[in-house]
C-alpha cells in the first residue's frame, strides 16, 4: 500500500523527530513548500496551501433546517468509484496527506470531518497517527475483519467510524454513523446518526426526523457548470460559508483557499468595506471587520473572482452600486425596517448571472430570506419597486426613474445623493480589483 508503506518510508528517513503524520515528508510540511515536478523539470516552489486548494474540497452535510453541521473532505473533480486499485491507491494517498497537512496547520475545524478510507489504511497506523477528535472515518462495504478492526479501535482510541452503504441496516449496531441512499422504504437505523444521500426534494426530508443529516442538490442545487467558469464552484461555496456560517468558519475557508485572500483584502481596504487600517492577512481583516462586513467583503470577493474579469468586475461592481442605494433608499423612506434586506438583495442581485445558478437554487443553497428571495425572482414584494429603480438608473431611464421615486414617496434630490454615493463607493472598489 502507497500511504503505509512507500510515504512512511520518506517520512522516516527525512526526519526521525518528526511527529509522526501517516507517512507524510514533515520537512516539506514545515516549509510550508514543496517542489512540484512535471516531465523531468522543476516548476518551481509550490506553497502547501496551494496544493491544498488545488486537489482538496469540502462538501457539506447539512440538517432539516438546511445549515451545514458536517463537512466531507474529498479530491476535487476526483471520482472515488469504479477506479483501478493502483489509481485508487495513489487518490487516497493524496486525500491523507493533504488531511495531514491540514491536521498539523490545525485547519480541520471543529466541525465533525468525514474521511472515506480503504481497508488497507484501516489495518496500517495511519489513522492513529491522524487522529483527532472531529475525525470520521467512512469505510464502504466493509468486511467481518473490517468491522472488528473498527469496533477495536472505537475502543481503544475513541475513533468514530461511519458506515457508507445503500441501506440502513439496523443489525449493524456497532456503527456511530450510517450513510445511506434516500428511499422511501428505508427506515432509520437504531443507535446509530443517519446520513442520507440524495436528497432532491423537501419532501423526502419529511420521513427522518429532526436529527437526521442530508447530503444531495435539495440543499447545494445542481453541481455549477464548470465551462461558465473553472472557479464557479469555489466562489459560490465562498458565499454560502458567508451566508450561513459564523465568521470563524469564513476566516478559516479563506485560509483554506488562499487564492482568495489578496482579492479579499483589497476588498476590505475600500471604501465599501471600510477597513481603519491595514491588516495583516485576510483572517486579521474579517476579525477587525466583524462577521456583517467580512459577509459583504467575502460575496464581493466571490462576485469579483481571482482574478478578476471584465464581466466579474461588472458583476461586483453593478452588486454594490445596487445595494448602496437600495440600502440607503429604503432607509429614508417608508422601507426602514427592511434597509438591511434591501441592502442584500442588491448585494445578491448578479449572482445568478455572474455563477450561472438560478434564483431557486440560490435561494436553497444560502437560505435566503424569503422577502429576498422572490424579490430576486421577479415577485412583487416591498423591495421590487427599489430594485427596478435601481434598473432604471443603470440604463439612464430618468423617466422610469422619476416614477419610481415618486410612488415611493423619495423626493430625487435624495434618489440622485444616494446614487452618487452609490457610485462613488463602487468606483473605489472596481479600481482595486485585481
């Protein structure tokens, strides 16, 4: 086996003081740089960090209510199925060394992280070398040896295991975590937490109670397609870390991915996010920011993407013109109460357009607040009235504007101080992009 026995060996004979890591080369961990080779020849340093962005993603678990309360680590763009057992091998040698290298940077969040690992890897040290305690591991279609080897070291080490199969199986009693395929004559199993798959529709939520966890495009929509945009996927999980989680677990998605961080920061140093000062990294910035800002920079930053494009630019720029003055409008008329809504349905407004997702899809992913939601959609709401005068004043319409304003009690005065003010915080941030 690659992981137990070739990288152990490496790890071994690079440095017999360092921890112990699964076989990984810790030297190069330390570093923080390894050197990536292609047909003979040195491309150069590689950061660890960019590797991690490269090959590793996150996929999100998530409860009835639609919040995420697990993740998944797996290969991006990587089948796991049906491979050769040598492909396989080396996709898992990459899945754990990229998990220990997450591991010594402590980035593996507090979260519970599922791991699907072979049966090879079960019986080497490997896991104990891994192990922590938010660590799950996945074994599929497992073996009498496999499932003694796993109840040995629940334990031994109070390591957790999960069950991956296509039915519950309440005989199998032995398991912390079963997942399964969404059926409507499944029945949960006893003892153990249900993770069910393929969820499409709210109403095969229904059979399996408030604890359960869900995986399926009910709550992630379907998978973006990658020829709108190679980092569509990112910048849209980018928003939904923004939407849904705390702010600790949007510094700790930047870190993860470093591509974004200088966007972010620039970002941040604009007027739009109003940072006071410089920071020193992106995750020191969101804390000076607060969680309501390091949201508004984190979407800006995902509308704008790395780097930015001509239409992304326009995409951010549009978005934050929109909601200056749909935010500031609401609040000098009869919509105060809703100038925070307000505010992020212009935020939101291009991100179907700008990541190729519809309003429905976008409104499941990130929770969306229902107002907002179908004012996106096209519905008449309270907001609809802004958002087209916001329309109005991006193609010049002055007389649809005047209208608008009129029928919302504005007088255009305040509708023309609040569309300079608009553009001129727009303005700023577009000439930071990168």
């Amino acid at each position: 086996m690659i992981m137990a026995n070739n990288l152990k060996k490496t790890h071994m004979s690079a440095s017999q003081t360092s921890p112990a890591g699964g076989g990984v080369d810790t030297q190069s961990l330390e570093t923080g740089v390894v050197t990536q080779v292609i047909g003979g020849e040195s491309t150069g340093p590689v950061r660890e960090e960019d590797l991690r962005n490269r090959f590793l993603s996150f996929e999100p678990i998530f409860d009835h209510q639609g919040h995420v309360v697990a993740r998944e680590l797996v290969l991006r763009g990587y089948k796991t199925d049906g491979l050769p057992s040598e492909l396989a091998h080396m996709n898992e040698d990459m899945l754990l060394t990229g998990l220990y290298s997450l591991t010594q940077d402590g980035l593996t969040g507090e979260q519970p992280l599922l791991v699907q690992v072979s049966r090879d890897v079960l019986f080497s040290e490997v896991l104990e070398q891994l192990s922590q305690s938010n660590l799950i591991w996945v074994l599929k279609r497992p073996d009498s040896g496999t499932r003694q080897r796993a109840r040995e070291l629940a334990q031994s080490h109070e390591m957790k295991f999960c069950l991956d199969t296509d039915a519950p199986d309440n005989s199998e009693t032995d398991w912390a975590y079963q997942r399964f395929i969404q059926s409507s004559l499944a029945v949960a199993p006893a003892g153990s937490q249900p993770i069910i798959r393929n969820i499409h529709h709210e109403s095969q939520l229904t059979p399996w109670g408030e604890g359960a966890w869900f995986m399926g495009e009910f709550f992630t929509g379907p998978r973006l397609d990658d020829s709108a945009g190679p980092d569509n996927g990112l910048r849209l999980e980018l928003v939904t870390v923004a939407m849904r989680q705390p702010l600790s677990s949007l510094v700790q998605f930047v870190r993860l991915n470093p591509g974004l961080e200088s966007q972010l920061i620039r970002i941040a140093g604009s007027i739009a996010g109003g940072l006071s000062r410089p920071a020193d990294s992106s995750g020191h910035a969101m804390i000076m920011l607060g969680r309501q800002r390091s949201q508004r920079v984190a979407i800006l930053t995902a509308l704008s993407g790395t780097p930015a494009t001509a239409d992304n630019r326009l995409f951010a720029k549009i978005a934050l013109s929109r909601a200056m003055l749909m935010g500031k409008l609401a609040h000098a008329g009869s919509l105060a109460d809703l100038a925070p809504l307000a505010f992020e349905t212009g935020l939101l407004s291009t991100l179907p357009v700008a990541l190729s997702i519809s309003v429905n899809n976008l409104h499941r992913r990130l929770g969306l607040n229902n107002l907002v939601a179908k004012t996106l959609a096209g519905h008449d709401t309270p907001l609809k009235p802004l958002l087209h005068l916001a329309h109005s004043g991006e193609r010049n319409d002055t007389v649809r504007l005047a209208a608008l304003a009129s029928d919302l009690g504005l007088p255009l005065e305040t509708v023309s101080a609040a569309q300079l003010e608009a553009l001129v915080t727009a303005e700023d941030m577009d000439s930071r992009l990168i």
